[in-house]
C-alpha cells in the first residue's frame, strides 16, 4: 500500500544523537554522544525501596491517575521550587513524560502552525524537533559567552513578533554555556515588554560544579508564577533516573490546563508507577545530597576530559570550561566537517554529536559535542585516544 | 499577561469521563463513569517482583531507553500477537504510554489538518478529542448491532476520501458492542479498494466472557503486517495494570518509522521502568491465565450489573448483553437529558458517562455508559438503588 505521510513528519529528522545511540547500542563503540547519566551513580537501592513502598501503599496505586499528574509529587515540587525562588502551587504544575513532553505541550498549546519561536543559536535539537512538527519556524538570534545578544533578539521580536521564545540558559544543551544575570533579566524585560512568553528549559540547573555559585532562574527572577511571562520546565531524568520519566512544567495555570487537555488527549497521563515512586524517593532520600555528589562526580569528570584534550594539544581545537551540564562544546580547526569527522571516528571505535543539527539557521560544520558524564577513567582516556586517532587520520586526507 | 492559545486547543472539551473521575476523587461518589478495572484483581505482588527484578538486571535498568521501545518486550509482543494470529516483528511494534498515544502518534503522521477521519457513532471520545487536537473532521457512518453499515461507509469513503478510519470492533467503548465477522471483512475490503488505513483499537478484546468466543481481529484478516491496511493498536492498561502505561502499535514498518520520529519529538520514550516490569512480568507470570480469571469476574458483574438493572424495571430503558468489556451502553427513554440526569445523579451520590459526547454528529441525549468492572457487591446495588432514585426523581420532574 501506499502510505502518505504528513508533509512536516517526513521532513524531520531524526535526533542524530538517538541514532547514534541505537547504533551504538549494545557495540562496543565508546560513546561521546548520548546526554546519558553515570549509571553507576544511580540512587538504585533507593529507588527499588522507594518502589516497593509503592506496592505496600494499597491496590490503588495501579489504577489509572490524574493528568495532571500525582498530587503528592506536584506538591513536594512545588516546595522544591519553592527553595529556589519560584512560588507555584501544585495547581500550576503538570507532570510530563520527560521535560520534552513538556516542551512539546507548551508547543502544541500555545502556538498555529507558521508561527515563529526565537532560540538560541545552536539549541537543543529535540527542541528543533518538536518545533518543526509543530509547522513553526524557529528564527535565532546571536548568542556570545553571557547568553543571548538582546539587541537581535529585540530586533527579531520586533520584526518577526515571535509566539514564544525558547531558551536553556543554566548550562546549556549543547554548549554548557550559563546566562549572565544581566542577560536574563534582559530578557526577561524585553519579554515583559512585547507580551512574549519564555519556555525556560532547566533540566540541568541543579548540576552545577560549584556548590557555592548562583544562577538565578529566569523564573525566580520573573517572581510569580500567575500572570507569569515563562514557562518553567525539568526533569528529574538528570538529577534521580531517566527510565522514571518524569518530567514538569510549571506556568500560569491557565497555561498549565490547556497543557492537561492537550495531554489528556496525548496519552491521558504519564505513568503513575514513576510519579508514585519518586514521591516515594522524595520522603525517604537526600535528594538534594545526592544532587551534590553526582555534580561533584561529574566536575571531576569533566576536568578529567579537559586534561585529556589539553594532553592531545589538537592544533586549532578550543572550548570554554564548562561550570557544570554534561556537555563539552568543542570548536574545531576552521573548514573541518565534524559529519565526516564522525564516520571516521565510529570506525575507530568513538562517537559524538556533530554540530550542525543544534543550529536552526547558519550551522557551524566545525563542531562537536562531547558527554562527559557517562564514561570516566580508563573508558574515557581510551576514548579520546580514539578521536584522536581519528582526528588526526581525518586532517592528514583533507 | 493576555495568553493567546491555538484554537484547535481552546475548542477542546474537556473529557467528561476524566473531568468526573477528578470531581469523584476521594469523593463518597459510587461511580460507573471511569473505565477502571477492578483493583482488587491487579496482580500486584506479581508486578512488586517483576519490579524487584528490574533493579536487580543492573544499573543499566534505569537509563535512557530506545523511542520505539523495550526490544525484549517487543519480541514478546511479537510472540503474543502471533498467537492470535497477527504476524509482526519487533520492528513493526512501537510501544507507547497507553494506547492513547499510539492513536495520537498515528493520526500526528499520517494526516493534514482538515483531513477525514470515518468513525463509528458513537466512538471512543478520548479518540475524537484527538482528531479534534489535529485538527481533524470526524465524520460517523451509521452503525448497528453487527458494526459499521458497509453501504454507509462505502459512501462516506466516496464523498469524502477519509484519510483514516478509526473503529473499535470488539467490545466498543462505549456502546460494548462486537462486530461480526462478515462487517469486519467487508470493511478491510473497502478499505483495500479505495486504498484507506484503518486504525483498529483493540483495548478490550482480550476481555471475553465466553472463553471460547472467537472475534478474529481486523489485523489478523489482513494476514499481514508489511504492506497493511491495519494500524492495531493495544495496552497492557485493562489486562496488567493502568498505573504502567504501556500500549502498543503494530503497522507497516515505514508507518512505525514516522511514528517514532514523532514520538521522538514528543517524550523520547514512554517509562523503560513499566516497559521492563512488563517484560519481567510476562517471563514469570501466567498472564493468560490472569485475563481469565478478571474476564470471568468481569462477567459475574456484567450480569450482577443486568440484574439489579432488571430488577428496576425502569420502564423505557433498555441494553444489550455485552459479551466482553467493562461498559454497559444504557438506551433511556425518549427525551430524556442524560446530561441533566447525571447532575441529579451525583446528588444523589453516583455517577455515569452521558453519551452525547461519543458522538462525532446527531448526538443521541438519551444514552448512559455504565462500567461493570469497577466496583461490585454492595457498592453495585447501591450505586444502581441511588441511580433508580435521581431517575425516579428526575423522570417525576420532566
């Protein structure tokens, strides 16, 4: 039979990084490329007990749920957020599967296929992805070290009257970058200003390599969630286990119904056997202790990588140190095509994202994203050996 | 701030159903609204050890997982569906969060807003809110005791070129009703001539009263997966437990494909923790011997339910015997609200689903959907005693 696909499913693209991910599964290729959590650092014993509280809490725990997700887990978030300066009450957060499915509510809810959103440049691409589905044209405006240039963005606000504006500004997907507070404030103002709503992504924030710093929300700095100018979403995917899925969105709650209806008719509510167990895990484990060792774990991780990149003394190879995420951004020697580069490099046994699919417009070939969360020690060490390998196999044919 | 929504967004009602499970939560409220199975008959411990053995697998257990899904779980699928005569690998299954979301990724590829989808009248309404939200024209082909009138949608195709024809033809939601056999091929062989997917929802037919009744599957008269007319979708909600929100698609490989691009977008993949629990539990537990034993409660409270109905009396209302399922599809007397009845209801302490709303057109105002599954014994009686009172009551009004 023939099958006629939707136009805009048949021009997006598939996550290079989720292809990359199947093709390594289960290979014994050294990967670079997937945003994947240590497992070793998973709080698995205390998930399992926090599960089988679960169980012991009554039959009833099986059965269908809420859209809007679990209550006691949207209040033992909303005094989590509470902690980091956003007041929302239980009503004004939905529970989603994953923060993606909150980007894409958000999306579906508020915007008409030919509307544009203004992003960062280069921005996550599952964000990209979700734009495209939805028929909106996504338009960027500069970005430097501090966070988004405001003067483009005010001028693409202005010229193009964006719908929404979608940003990760606490290390970034896939840069690592943080915002300056100036800058988010200024965003924020131009926001107030022009009557645009801010999706601020943050499913990274509470990874920070120094305890001690402070990136303030863009919602904590907004300071109320009604009437709000931001859509707030995260996960606990990063932070507890991705194979719980669960994600939030925290907005006006008008917002957030109009998120529940579109949900209700998307999947009628994420699993509730997660939701149940976090709630669980929430009551019974130092959540915010283990967020310290696994940033710590993961500081480490990082300046292992750096070590190792600053040992292969790459000619024309640069990165900013990222002060927490999972991701090293690197910049690669004018004209060389990280695409290419990647084929080479799984051939040798490494992967990593490549940069150009992160850009919605004027891709930067020369770049590539690297996960340093994942493997460490002698995996990592072996694996950047690889790429060098590769790199420089790559730069002697070219 | 002034929040603009889509319109296809602000037109979406609400599901009753869900909107009464919210008001009913927690609530003295006998309902027979919700399609809840029994929780008593979860097989809870056996899912509390098919956990248990998840976190036992390994740390791996709780990372990121494939969009398409669980592959072990797939190739069980894979293995169940052949028993009941559906030939399909691993790779012409996706799993979803219910079954909800694989109609919802199905309809998200393979239509333009404006696009016909054929239904029954009345439908499953959580299917019509999702045409609704792709902006969909469901247009209903009259149906009876045997399913679709074939003349009727032999029609409708003609005139109106449906990109999809959305049925559930074994123990329909709401009206319980079973297609017979000679419907079932005569609809496939339309849809062959004039070249249209059917989307055959199969949420219920596993739940059979009589062991031995045999309603051969759209799918499986198809004979075939590559090259189908059939998109079969499932859930393990009304045969394992709700709270582990796994359903499944099976379809030509191209049409899985586009459906994991766009569930890529939307979640990046529903709970591998449910997926896995699933996979566990289908190693260690008859779960073929456990859709007998709740098929058979299930229908010990069908007729419970026919019985304290008969012994009523009401003159004017009128069913017919489901043989599988969870509703009972109540035909009330002649211009009587059923909207208006069901306020009157909650009054008195009870609770059901109008039927307007499964109508995609010429809503009929006198029906009420009744679930059997969910709560029985005394709770059953005096769900029906309150429900006789706001009759009597309301009927002595009007």
């Amino acid at each position: 039979m023939d099958y006629r696909f939707a136009g805009r499913v048949e021009q997006l693209q598939s996550s290079v990084v989720r292809d990359i991910l199947k093709l390594t599964q289960g290979n014994e290729i050294i990967s670079f490329a997937g945003g994947l959590p240590a497992e070793e650092l998973f709080p698995t014993e205390a998930i399992r007990q926090a599960a089988d509280r679960v169980f012991e809490s009554g039959r009833s725990a099986l059965q269908y749920g809420l859209t809007e997700g679990y209550l006691p887990l949207r209040e033992q978030l909303s005094a989590r957020m509470a902690a980091k300066g956003m007041q929302a009450d239980p009503g004004e957060i939905i529970l989603t599967t994953g923060s993606q499915q909150a980007i894409d509510l958000a999306a579906r809810v508020l915007t008409e296929p030919g509307d544009v959103v203004l992003v960062e440049n280069p921005t996550y691409l599952a964000s990209l992805q979700i734009f495209s589905l939805a028929g909106l044209r996504p338009v960027p405006a500069q970005s430097d070290a501090e966070g988004i240039d405001l003067e483009d963005a005010e001028r693409i606000i202005r010229q193009e009257r964006p719908k929404l504006v979608y940003i990760v500004p606490t290390f970034g997907n896939p840069t690592g970058r943080v915002w300056s507070e100036q800058r988010r404030r200024g965003l924020l103002e131009l926001c107030r200003k022009y009557g645009v709503l801010i999706i601020e992504d943050d499913p990274y924030g509470e990874i920070k390599f120094d305890e001690k710093a402070h990136f303030p929300t863009i919602a904590s700095l907004e300071g109320k969630t009604q009437d709000s100018h931001v859509i707030y979403t995260s996960s606990f995917s990063k932070i507890a286990a991705p194979a719980l899925r669960t994600g939030w969105a925290v907005a006006d709650r008008r917002i957030i119904s109009m998120m529940a209806k579109a949900k209700q008719a998307s999947d009628l509510h994420s699993s509730s056997l997660d939701q149940q167990t976090l709630y669980q895990l929430l009551r019974g484990f130092d959540l915010d202790a283990h967020i310290r060792t696994i940033s710590d774990a993961y500081g480490s991780r990082m300046r292992e990588m750096q070590a190792l990149l600053l040992k292969q003394a790459w000619s024309g190879v640069s990165w900013v140190e990222p002060q927490g995420g999972m991701f090293l951004w690197l910049e690669l020697p004018d004209g060389l095509d990280a695409e290419a580069l990647l084929r080479c490099s799984v051939k040798k046994g490494v992967a990593f994202v490549p940069g150009s699919p992160f850009y919605a417009a004027e891709p930067q070939r020369n770049r590539a994203r690297l996960n340093f969360t994942h493997c460490g020690g002698e995996r990592m060490a072996a694996g950047i050996e690889r790429l060098s390998e590769a790199l420089g196999e790559f730069m002697a044919r070219t």
